[in-house]
C-alpha cells in the first residue's frame, strides 16, 4: 500500500541530489580533514565546499558556521556554550527562554538552572505566539542567553525573532534562534537578523540524519561543549562528517534555490486538506491550532483536533490507511504525555488528547491531501458511530 507522507517536521527523506553529493563524497576513499596528506587536504576541500556554500545561502560568513551532530547537538551547544561563557565574562546568570521550545532547548535550559542560572519562560497568546511586550519585561541586564524559536514545530506559529533579538542585542544578552524548521521555508538573512546563534539541521530539507549546522556570530561569548580535538577553530571537537555535510550542503542548496515553490505547494496542499474536512466532517468537528494567518505562520505544518477522539486511536487508524502523521514532536512520540505547546498556548483537555500534526515537504500533493481528508471522514465516522 503506497504511503502517505505527512510527517516532515519529524524528518523529511533524503533528496536524490543529496544522496548522490553523500556517495560522491564518501566513494573518494579515506579522508580526514585534519590529516595533512593527500587524503585529508581533499576531505578539508570538501568541508570547505559545504561551509561556503551554507554561508552563501545564510549570508554569513564561513567560518561562523560549526557543524554539528544536528538540531539538538546546536540547541545544546549554543545554550551551555553561550550562557557559560557569558557568566564567566561578565556576571550575567540569567536565561530566557519560551513556553513552547523544543525540549532540545527547555531541557539545556532546565540543566543550567540546576547549576545556578536562573530561568525565565516566557507564554505564549492562544496562537502559540510569543508576545513582545513580555519580553521586553524579561530582557534585563542580567539576561545571558535569549533563546527563542523561529518557528514552532508543533503548530508553526512564526516567533517575533527580530523584535526580541533587538531587544536582546541592546541588553547585551547573546539571541539564540533554533530555525530547524523554517530552513526551507523561511529567508534567512543572518547579515540582517539580530541573532547570535542560530541552529539548524539537514534531515527536514531533504538531507541526512545525524547532521547540522550552529552559527555563531563573531565576537559572541561561546565556549564549546565538546572537548578534544581542534575541529571547527576549537567550537566542536570531533572529525566531521565530510560526507553528510557535503549532503547537507546539497540539500540547502536546492531547498534555497526552490523555496518559492516549496512554500507555494505546502500551502496547496495545506488549504486542500482543510477544505476538504470542511466539506467531508464540517467545520465544527475539527479545531485548528495555531495560526490561521500564513503571515503567522509556517506554511507546511497544520495542527489539527478532533475532540472526542484520542490522537493515540486516530494515528493507529491513519497508520493502518497508509497516512503517516504525529501527535507533536517526533522527540516525544513516544510519549503520553500531552503537548507542552498546545498547554501553553491554553487548549482544554479534550482538545490536547486529540490533537494531530500534518506536516508537508517534497513529494506531497493535492490528491494525497484530497484522499487524507477522506480517509479522516471515514475514521472519525466509524469511531463516532461506536
């Protein structure tokens, strides 16, 4: 049964180009790119390659890229590297951070809490958007690190990053923005952001797994996280990973190159789907969570409940279809627990435990979307008939 792929938030599948620039790069035979020889200078050429590229697609310069492990490795990295580095240069033992992060970040957050930093985390309106007036009141002289997301992964509320990143750069706090969901999605200007770090990661464009990218601005007070070698001018120890980088690089490239487009058919695809429920369950058995605005709004995540159904009964029965979907965050699909976005943005119980996240990408189109919302009908039908 052919499936339906509607789960790119969690991971997108390698593009062809990406997988063909990651057998290219590893067919060339043994290659670090610390070794002097031969060998090395080539896997060295290659990296640079990668760097150069991303920087040019970033407008930044190449050596303020690090490359990581990925998204959680940057979120991490920048948090501790930042707020660490801060503390111990100018006194600063505050952190503040957003209700609806990626645990990647509320985790690195809650761990310098416990080693003294103190933590601020700001709500969010019932959009799943950060209001600017809160945190204007929570950017104050002792704020080391401000880390908001770019845009939510769960809902796709666009954040207020450059008002809060201007805030945070007057204060002389460090502005950390996770991105990984809108590369692809979103111009990223860093020559014209207020942002100081930036994480971003390969495999929601198309490229590999295990591998990403942390900006760091010059002069920005970072301290690496990873000791040993001196990989990455001493911001990350480790060989790289020549050949996913150069996939990386290539995934970015071509995601950059087609973003009009890219944006284009997840907001067809999107509208289709939503219509489609209108017309097939009405408007009133579903509820939309998040932004209704596209301006708001990342194009190619919906979050949608159906009160009265459970997420964990709807996605076993989307599954048995042949549509892959979520409950939230591919880190804690696993779990039971309801999302911590959708609890701060204020949605009651009913429409937490029934909450389903549709994401788009490369490959989706109208009839999957026309064919998804009437798979949903007869499920939600069935169900409710019991």
């Amino acid at each position: 049964m052919p499936i339906i792929y509607f789960d790119h938030a969690a991971t997108s599948p390698m593009r062809p180009e990406a997988i063909g620039a990651y057998a290219d790069a590893a067919a060339r035979g043994p290659g670090n790119p610390s070794s002097q020889h031969a060998g090395g200078r080539a896997a060295r050429a290659m990296l640079t390659a990668a760097r150069d590229c991303l920087a040019n697609i970033l407008r930044c310069d190449p050596g303020e890229l690090v490359f990581t492990g990925g998204g959680t490795e940057g979120d991490n990295a920048a948090l501790y590297g930042a707020a660490r580095a801060q503390r111990l240069r100018t006194g600063r033992d505050r952190i503040v951070t957003t209700a609806i992060e990626h645990h990647a970040v509320l985790g690195a957050c809650r761990k310098l809490e416990a080693e003294g930093f103190k933590l601020t985390v700001l709500p969010v309106d019932g959009e799943g958007i950060v209001p600017v007036a809160a945190a204007e009141e929570a950017i104050k002289d002792d704020v080391a690190v401000v880390s908001v997301m770019y845009g939510n992964n769960e809902v796709g509320s666009l954040q207020p990053v450059r008002e809060i990143g201007k805030l945070a750069q007057e204060r002389g706090a460090a502005m950390h923005v996770d991105a990984v969901q809108a590369l692809g999605y979103e111009p990223l200007d860093l020559g014209a952001l207020p942002v100081d770090l930036l994480s971003l990661s390969a495999h929601k464009i198309g490229g590999p797994q295990g591998v990403g990218a942390l900006y760091v601005r010059k002069g920005t007070p970072f301290e690496s996280t990873a000791r040993g070698g001196s990989q990455e001018k001493s911001r990350r120890a480790g060989t790289e990973n020549v050949a996913g980088i150069a996939a990386f690089a290539k995934a970015a490239e071509l995601a950059a190159a087609g973003l009009d487009g890219r944006r284009g058919q997840a907001e067809a695809v999107r509208a289709k789907l939503l219509s489609e429920l209108d017309a097939l369950i009405g408007a009133d058995a579903y509820r939309l969570n998040g932004p209704t605005d596209a301006e708001k709004r990342l194009p190619h995540i919906v979050n949608v409940s159906f009160p009265g159904l459970s997420n964990e009964t709807m996605l076993m029965n989307l599954d048995l279809s042949g549509v892959a979907a979520s409950a939230g965050s591919a880190c804690t699909a696993g779990s039971l627990q309801p999302s911590h976005v959708l609890i701060a943005m204020g949605l009651e119980t009913h429409f937490l435990q029934s909450a389903i996240r549709f994401s788009f990408g490369m490959g989706n189109n109208i009839e999957e979307a026309e064919k998804t919302a009437k798979i949903i009908a007869t499920i939600t039908k069935r169900l409710r008939n019991r």
